[in-house]
C-alpha cells in the first residue's frame, strides 16, 4: 500500500458512496447487485482506512431523500442493511478494534433493525481504535433542523439565552459533535455535489471528487485521493498564496 507525506493523513474522511445502480446498469445487472457489490466495496474501503489508522469514518449509506426511491429498492437495501449487521464481517471489525456507530433518524427504521443498529453499537462500543459512523435517513437540513429544536427546548426551559447562542452553540447539537469535523469528503460516480450530507460539519473540509463509481473504488483509489489531499493548502479563510508571514525581525516564515 502506498505511504502518503507525513502529517498529511487526514483524521476523519466522509465518504458519499454514489454510482452503484449505474455501475450495475453499466454490466446488465439489476440494482441489486449494485447494492451488494456497494457493500464490498465499503467494507473493503474501511479496512484499508483502518490499515492507515484513520481515526474516523463516516459513510453515506442511507440519506433522507433516499425514501424516494422505487419501492422494490428501498426495501432491498433495507434487507442489505439488515444483512450486513448481522454477518460475520462486523464481528471482523470488533476484532480488529473497530468502533461502529450510526447517525440519523433511526425511528423511522423497522424495530428490528433498530435493534441490530443498537446491538452493534453495544458491541463495539469501547473499541479504542478507527471510528465508523454510518449515516443512514440522514440530511444535513435534518440534522441542523433537530439541532434547533434542542437548542429552542432549552431557551423554553430557561436554560440557555438566546443572545448566547454562537456556532459553537449549536456545534454542540448536531450530529458527531465529539468527534473532529471531516479534514477529507471523498465523492465517487462523477457528481460535484454534496447532497445535503453534513452541511454542517462541512465547513472546511477538502472536497475529492472521482468518477469511478463506489463498487469499484479500492485501496488504489483511497491512496490516489489521500495523494490528492496531502497537496492541498488548508488556510481555513486565513492567509492566501500571496501573503508573506514575517517574524518580529522581518525574516519571512515558510
């Protein structure tokens, strides 16, 4: 596996795992296959994250608008959902130190995945190494919305003020407030969008797009992007390509 520039290692990388029905479309197959080659793909992705010793993961595997989509699909990932919770690569994951959480409007799953979701994050839930958070009915309107609501039921009960409410107010209400925000939003099957995914969060995080769709980004990909990444300048609205940062004596500083 390729090594990327030290200290370049992004801490936390979102990914929107897009292009499956298009890549099983591309082969004559049917959305299905898609799907499960999708779920490959993403258990082998978090691996080699975990083989760098990547902090925290987020994946996009459900979002809220997904609802849309046919019935016949909806109710296969589902059934792919529930399938991936309960197989053996999750116990994989616990033995590796894997912790597994998920964000997002869970009640609107079925009990019955809520309880798979519940009992995988009981399972791993003191695994000290890589973080993976899987966003599934996830929006990021959704997110800063509830966040509101929190932070509104609190004025209501006198336990905050609204003059002091600060974005770090509300950072502490939406979805992975203890974790860092993403350094890195990998975006596969060609679209430059982030489609309504951790509008919050994403602040400042580094956008990578790649037109190969979800099913067939591997470690090879993984290690293109993080080269990519290792490259870009992060400044955070600060300083620009032309300004010179001196020390007290004049003598400019890299």
């Amino acid at each position: 596996m390729g090594e990327v520039k030290a200290g370049t290692v992004p801490r936390h990388i979102a990914f929107i795992m897009d292009g499956n029905n298009r890549w099983a479309k591309s082969r004559g197959l049917g959305g299905g296959a898609g799907h499960r080659a999708g779920a490959e793909a993403a258990r082998d992705v978090v691996y080699a994250c975990v083989e760098r010793n990547i902090e925290h993961l987020t994946l996009f595997a459900f979002s809220s608008e997904n609802w849309l989509r046919p019935r016949k699909e909806v109710r296969g990932l589902m059934a792919l959902f529930l399938s991936v919770l309960q197989r053996h690569e999750i116990n994989q994951l616990h033995e590796r130190n894997v912790r597994l959480r998920f964000i997002g409007n869970r009640a609107s799953f079925s009990p019955r995945l809520q309880k798979n979701m519940a009992d995988v994050e009981c399972l791993t839930r003191d695994n000290t190494g890589t973080v993976v958070t899987v966003a599934a009915d996830y929006g990021g309107q959704w997110d800063i919305a509830q966040a509101c609501r929190r932070i509104a039921d609190n004025v209501q009960q006198g336990t905050l003020q609204a003059a002091d409410i600060t974005p770090d107010t509300v950072q502490q209400y939406v979805c992975l407030a203890d974790v860092p925000p993403p350094d890195l939003c990998i975006r596969t099957g060609g679209e430059q969008r982030i489609s309504n995914f951790l509008l919050w969060q994403f602040a400042y995080t580094e956008l990578y797009f790649t037109d190969i769709y979800w099913p067939d980004f591997n470690a090879n990909s993984l290690r293109e992007a993080l080269d990519n990444f290792s490259g870009r300048k992060r400044r955070y609205g600060g300083q620009s390509d032309s300004d010179e940062v001196t020390d007290a004596e004049g003598t400019q500083i890299a």
